[in-house]
C-alpha cells in the first residue's frame, strides 16, 4: 500500500543508485573507451481510482550505455584502416629514404661508373682510366647490394610482425570469446556496461591488427570477422591465427587462420589492420622494388657484356664478360611429388618485366600465370633445350620427371641486385676497343669518310675476316670482288656481323677495308658504346632506357611513400573525428556529471527528509493512540 515512507524509501535507494553511477562516471573519465552509464528513473504503479490515485514512488529501470552502434562500427572501420595505413607509411618512408639518400641510393655510384666509362673512352690506353673504372664497378655491385640487403631487412621485419600479430590476436579474440560467454550467460540486456565496454576496448584493438566487422547475436554476444570477411570469434569460439611456411620460400611467413573448418592462408585482401598493411608493404613494396632494381641490374649486365664481347682488350682477346650474374634459381612448390626442374635464363632483356611467373604442370602440359594476380601468360617453345618455353623475356627449359599438378615459382630478377659481381679485375681485359676497324686507301679521290663502324652480331665467325669494299660506281659496290650491290649515300652497309656507315659520296674505284684490330690498340669505338648504355632504349620493348628505368623507379617509391603519409594524415583526421562523435555521445561530460551529482544529491536529501517527516507522523500518530 503507498505510503510516505515507500515513497520516501524509493526515492532515497533510486537516487543513491543514481549518485553511484555519477560517481563512477566521474570516476572513469580519463579511462579510454569508456561509454558514460545513465540511469533511467521510471514510477512505481500506485493504487485507488484516479479521483483518489495514490503513487508509490521511484524505482530503477535499467542502467542505459550511451552508445551508437553506428558511430562504433565506423570507428571500428577506421582504426584498422589507420592501422594498415600506418604501417604503409613506415615502410614506403623507409624504402624511400633508402633509395633516394645520397649515402644509399643509385643514383651516385650509377653516374659515377658511366662517368668513369667515358674516362676510358677519352683515353682508352691508360691504367689510370681502367682502373677507376673497375673500382666504379665494384662501388656500384656494393650499392646494388646495400639496397636489396635494405629490402630483405624490411622483409624479415614483416616475418617477425606478423607472428607477433598473431600471437596478440588471439590472446584478445579468446579474451572476447569468454566475455561473450559471460554476457550470453547474464542475459539480453543485463550484461554489466563495464563488461561490454571491456569487450569494446578489445574488438577496438583487434580492428587496429586486422580491421574487423562485427555482427551482434540475440544472446547479446558479439560475432567478430576479419575485413575480409573471415572469421575470427563465433560466439563464444575462437579462431586462432598463425604463421606458416611460404610454399615456395621456406624462410618467409605466411599469415593463416584456424577455425573449426580448417585452415585458410590470408592474403593482403583477406585483412585489414597492421597485419594487412604488412602484407601489402611486402608485395607492393618489398616485392616489387626487389623485381623492378633486379631489372635494372639484369639489363645492365646483359648491355655491358655485349658490348664489352664486341670488343677488344688490351692483350688483344675478344672482351670477355664484365659482370657476372647468376642465372634466376626456380622455386620449386614444397608439395611437388615429380622429380622435374626447371633451368631459367633471361633471353630477351627487352621483353624482361621482371614479374614472378607460376609454371604449373596438369600431367601432360605446362602452363604460366602471374603469380601476383594470376593473370595467364602465352607461353612459346616445348621446354626442351632445342626449343625452351619463352615468356616474358625468359627461356624455360625442363628436365626430370615433373608429376601432376607440380608447380614452380620463377622469380627472374627478384635476387639479381644480390648476386650481381664482377667477372674480372684485369684492367687490362676491358674491352675499349672494337674487334674490327676500318680504314680508307689513301688513293681514294671521293668525299666518302667512314662515320662509324658497329658490331651488330659479335658471334658472327666472319667478323674479323678482312673484308674489302671497293666502289664500281658512286651507288654500287663490290664486297671482296663479288658481285655489284646497289648502294645509296649515307645508307649503311652490313656484313659479317657488322655495320659500316660512310660520309659522303664515295668515286668510282674508291676502296674502303674492315678487318681485325690489333693488341694494345688506342681504340675507344667499343668504349663509347659502352658509356652510352645507360641511355639506350633496351627496355620496355625498346621504349625505355636504364635511365628512364632507375628514374621511374625512383618516381615510384617516392610517390608511393608521399601518397601513403597523405593517406594516413588524411584518415587519422577522420578517425579523430570519429573519437569526437563517440565522446560527444559516450564521452564523460565533467560539468554535466557535476551538475547532476549536485542535483542528485539534493534529491536525495529530500528523500532522506521525506523519511524523517515520516517517522515524525508515525510517532505523533502513536503518541496519540497512547492517550
């Protein structure tokens, strides 16, 4: 029955409840991720018809968390975005760094050995000039190094992150596992604030790892999934990540997931977070550098001895190779079952991209895609010595037995940066001078000059093979008294393997001579061409230079770490936005909890002061019984 005292009573316990909540939300002011608690006030039902209505004063209704799930979601998104992208910035910066600081980067020891090429040209007999040019060479093969030593560094610190990772992902998911028991356990809506904020604060740092999406469930636990969508907590399951073995690289981690139904390997789409982040810095950054500066260093090999075997030496032997590279090792797939291998050389450098193939073998064909995104690659030949498969500038030849569904990975320049050397430390075997040179019979009464003499195919037997040229007529000559070959002025003339231009119009009976050169011949013609590679189109199908290629690279990684810091400065706006949002609903208001302890605890005074009057009535009512 309502009386002074019940109401009294509930008013006195309903606000002392409600000055604890103020108090704790005070307490908790400064504790991140805490969602500020309201209490919600509702009257007890009274008794008597409505002309005589009685109320029976206050009571509790619930405790009500101030939270949008919306806004919580969308921070969510962005923490694991920030943390991708926070990693992103890390590595891109670094990489920049080191390929753009002076002390590290290319671009010096580059210049400074195509300079010293041109040294040798000026004067193509001197020690002095070829050994420069071999210190030059071996300062370069060091800065090549450094760089991919650089990379690989970066590389193994992604190993060692992400199985730290994963090892900090599953002590939080099983941590969110028990709290879920817990609060499926006290009920839809009766779980404890605290706890739901504790599981907040843990999702929140999961997100940061992997970026997460989470799914609520009737029993009021929460489903938590990777960004890309795999599970990783299902009530009160917990999926465990780990680290496993790179089917192809033994020494490199690869981040899985094990659930209930077994175990996936995660891609850089697969997850989000830091854990994303470093799986994409790895292939977009580590990976590829490592593909793009292995190039470089192929091509450069490959120019430079070509050109140095067009060439002869100071002892008067046909150049031999300057750099040394070792020919791109395949990957064999650790569940291959066949005895099969695969030999790799680089035939075409002009077609070379440098991007890792996947051969596969279906028990009776090969095949090839690009194992980045496994888009198919045309493949040429038979595999066999005689006719190797041809795809993107590198010969494939197979050996053994290779069994169904044997798979290999060909990394064609990813290690070049690494195992590129000198072939020689001879000054003296530096081809400055061509193999072949030419000369005019002092008789020749024409305007004909010879303006250059190349070699177009040094492994033509008859290159050196004295060769005489003599003019029946101003448009007509005759190769070693052969026949008569049409001839127009300025027009180029091939044979034997080299090509011959002239100056001017020759007379009739004019001779001109090519044969072989002499040892310790003054010559630079071999020289020049070699100090002029680095500006030669031989990349990109003919369209690039190294130069235009070491520049681009360049470009590149330092747009990429530019777009990155960006990126990061620009989603850590809205993710403080989003902080701003969430306080401005969640957040502990100082002064407004002041404000309602002040009125709280007037209220409760009152209360008190209601029971006092009370007792007061109760007593004068007995006292007047007494009498």
């Amino acid at each position: 029955m309502p009386s002074i005292l019940g109401n009294g009573t509930s008013a006195l316990l309903a606000f002392q409840r409600a000055l604890n909540t103020t108090s704790h939300n005070i307490a908790n002011a400064t504790v991140e991720g805490y969602t500020r608690q309201r209490v919600e006030l509702v009257n007890r039902p009274g008794e008597g018809p409505r002309s005589v209505y009685v109320g029976a004063g206050v009571r509790v209704d619930s405790i009500t968390r101030l939270s949008d799930s919306l806004v919580t979601n969308r921070l969510l998104d962005s923490r694991g975005e920030v943390g991708r992208l926070q990693v992103a910035d890390n590595f891109s910066n670094r990489i920049d760094q080191l390929f753009t600081d002076s002390t590290t980067g290319l671009a010096r020891p580059w210049s400074a050995f195509f300079d010293a090429a041109q040294g040798v040209a000026a004067e193509p007999a001197s020690q002095a000039a070829r050994t420069e040019l071999l210190g030059r060479a071996e300062a370069l093969i060091s800065r090549f190094d450094l760089l991919q030593q650089g990379l690989e560094q970066i590389d193994n610190e992604i190993d060692a992150r992400l199985a730290g990772g994963a090892e900090e992902v599953n002590r939080l998911t099983t941590e969110i596992a028990r709290l879920n028991i817990e609060v499926s356990r006290a009920g839809p809506g009766n779980a404890s604030p605290d706890m739901l904020d504790q599981r907040d604060r843990l999702i929140n740092q999961v997100a940061e790892l992997t970026g997460v999406t989470t799914v609520p469930q009737e029993d009021g636990s929460l489903n938590v999934f990777t960004a890309g969508g795999q599970p990783l907590v299902v009530g009160s399951t917990a999926s465990r990540f780990t680290t496993v073995r790179d089917d192809y690289r033994p020494d490199r981690n690869i981040l899985a997931l094990q659930s209930t139904t077994g175990t996936v390997r995660l891609g850089p789409g697969s997850v989000g977070g830091q854990l994303g982040g470093a799986l994409s810095a790895r292939a977009d950054l580590v990976d590829a550098n490592r593909a793009e500066l292995g190039r470089i260093a192929t091509a450069l090999t490959d120019s430079v001895n070509r050109t140095s075997a067009s060439g002869l030496d100071l002892n008067g032997n046909v150049g031999g190779n300057f750099f040394a590279l070792l020919a791109p090792a395949p990957l064999p797939n650790q569940n291959n079952t066949g005895t099969g291998n695969l030999a790799v050389t680089v035939s075409d450098i002009s077609q070379l991209d440098g991007a890792p193939l996947e051969f596969r073998f279906d028990g009776a064909n090969w095949t090839a895609r690009r194992a980045e995104d496994g888009v198919p690659v045309t493949l040429t030949g038979l595999g066999t010595i005689a006719s190797p498969f041809v795809a993107n500038g590198i010969s494939v030849v197979v050996s053994g037995a290779p069994a169904a569904n044997d798979r290999f990975l060909i990394e064609p320049t990813s290690n070049a940066a690494r195992d590129l050397s000198l072939a020689t430390n001879d000054p003296n075997r530096i081809a400055a001078a061509s193999r072949i040179r030419p000369s005019a019979d002092l008789t020749n009464l024409g305007a004909g000059r010879v303006v250059s003499l190349d070699v177009i195919n040094p492994n033509d037997p008859n290159l050196a093979t004295p060769a005489t040229l003599q003019f029946l007529t101003p448009t007509s000559y005759s190769l070693n008294g052969g026949p008569a070959t049409a001839y127009t002025p300025g027009a180029a003339i091939n044979a034997n393997g080299w090509r011959l231009v002239l100056d001017g119009v020759p007379r009739t009976g004019d001779v001109f001579r090519v044969g072989a050169n002499t040892a310790n011949s003054s010559d630079n013609t071999n020289m020049r061409a070699w100090a002029n590679l680095d500006d030669s189109r031989i990349l990109g199908g003919g369209a690039n230079s190294m130069n235009d290629t070491l520049g681009s690279l360049t470009t590149r990684i330092g747009s990429a770490a530019r777009e990155a810091t960006f990126s990061l400065t620009s989603q850590t706006a809205i993710d403080e936005s989003l902080v701003q949002q969430r306080e401005s609903l969640s957040g502990v208001n100082l002064d407004e909890e002041a404000a309602d302890l002040l009125r709280f605890q007037q209220a409760y005074q009152a209360a008190a002061q209601v029971i006092s009057i009370s007792n007061d009535v109760f007593q004068t009512f007995l006292a007047a019984v007494r009498r």
